[in-house]
C-alpha cells in the first residue's frame, strides 16, 4: 500500500511539471539517462541497465512498445519536437514531456502539458552555431544542450545508444514500394520525395555538427557508455 502511495505521489509530482524551475528540481542530485535510438540499440539486452537510473529520458519514436528487454521499459521523461509529437499517445501515464518548437515551420504548441526547452528563436540560433547551411540538430543534441544550459541540477548525465549518426540502413519501404535508409533501430519511413540521391552521405543529421554538440557538453558530470 505504501508503495502505491509513492508510486501515485510522483505520478502527480511528474505531471505537474510544465515549467522550467519544476524541471531543474526534479532532477537535482538525480542519474540522469538518455537513451538514444541509434541502429545497435537492440543488439544488447539493456533493460537493468536502463531501468536502474533515477531519472530515464526517451526521443521521438523511441517509445514504441515491444523492445523493452532491449532499450528498457522506464520512462519518465519524453521529449519531442514538431515531427514526433504525435507519438504523445504512446507516453505512458505521468510521463514529463519535453517540446522544443521548430524553427523551420510555425505551430502552436502542444494542448498536453510540457517544458518547452528552447524558444524558436533560440532554436534557430543553436542551429547556426553548430551547423552548416541546410544542416538540423537532432533531438538528442538539442536535449543534451537543454540539459547542459538551462537544467545543469543532476548528478550526472549519461548517454547510452549514441552513435552521433554514423550508422545507416538500407531496407525496403514496403509501404511506398522503395528502398529507403535509416539511422535509428524504429526505421523511420522516409516518403519517396525525401530520399536523397545518396543516402548514406546524407543522413537526416549530419555526423560532424553532432558531435561538436556532444563535445561542447563534456564535463566531469558526462557518461557515455
């Protein structure tokens, strides 16, 4: 009963949080993961691995159910941009949820409660300062940036399942009839028009511009396993 008690008071705890100082006392002195998606993310079986830490942080896709012994089954917090926010419906209950508006396209934001980590203009600006023209920072480097600029209370941040992109796969895209290419272990389905004439040195994220981002975040406080 008691541990139903704890388990109901941090739902409520977790699902207050929509503003930056909420956020920042949530994960004072707390482990710290994310958990990227890159394509060996399901070659190792992770789950207490994953579980263990005090605070466990997910992107975009990498929610979807049926992996759990692999990438784990803890999520407490979940951040997405413009592209994945309808993923929303796969968070489980109580979730913190993350949004960082895009700086490529005007929406409103999302009805559900969040902590918008940057604004567009700071988007955009981050954008520039790591990336070459026609160049975008994923979502975990633009995460690692919120983390390290405007959260800086954990006890330190560890990156698992990171390549900085370097991986790619062909597979067919049964859905448009196409091969397409992925980066990540949920293959996300690239429509026709938006696969590049070579795909393997154009990926959605470029390598170089990403790892400036993970370097800039190093410190003492930092993991990458």
């Amino acid at each position: 009963a008691l541990q139903c008690i704890k388990n109901t008071e941090r739902t409520i705890t977790q699902m207050s949080i929509s503003a930056l100082q909420d956020f920042r006392e949530f994960c004072r002195d707390k482990r710290v993961l994310l958990v990227g998606n890159n394509l060996t993310a399901l070659v190792r079986k992770q789950q207490n691995l994953i579980d263990s830490y005090d605070i466990v942080v997910r992107f975009g896709k990498g929610i979807m159910p049926g992996f759990e012994e692999y990438i784990g089954s803890k999520t407490d917090v979940w951040m997405t941009g413009e592209f994945r926010r309808d993923m929303h419906r796969l968070v489980p209950e109580g979730t913190v949820c993350l949004y960082n508006p895009s700086f490529l396209r005007k929406m409103d934001p999302p009805e559900w409660p969040h902590v918008e980590m940057f604004t567009r203009k700071e988007s955009l600006a981050i954008n520039d300062e790591f990336c070459k023209e026609s160049e975008r920072l994923s979502a975990g480097a633009y995460t690692s940036l919120f983390f390290k600029r405007k959260v800086g209370t954990y006890k330190s941040l560890t990156y698992i399942n990171f390549d900085f992109f370097q991986q790619t796969t062909k597979f067919t895209d049964a859905k448009h009839k196409v091969e397409s290419y992925a980066s990540s272990w949920h293959l996300p389905l690239l429509k026709p028009k938006d696969i590049p004439e070579d795909p393997l040195n154009n990926a959605a994220h470029s390598h170089e511009a990403e790892k400036r981002v993970f370097e800039s975040v190093l410190d003492d406080k930092v993991h990458f396993l």
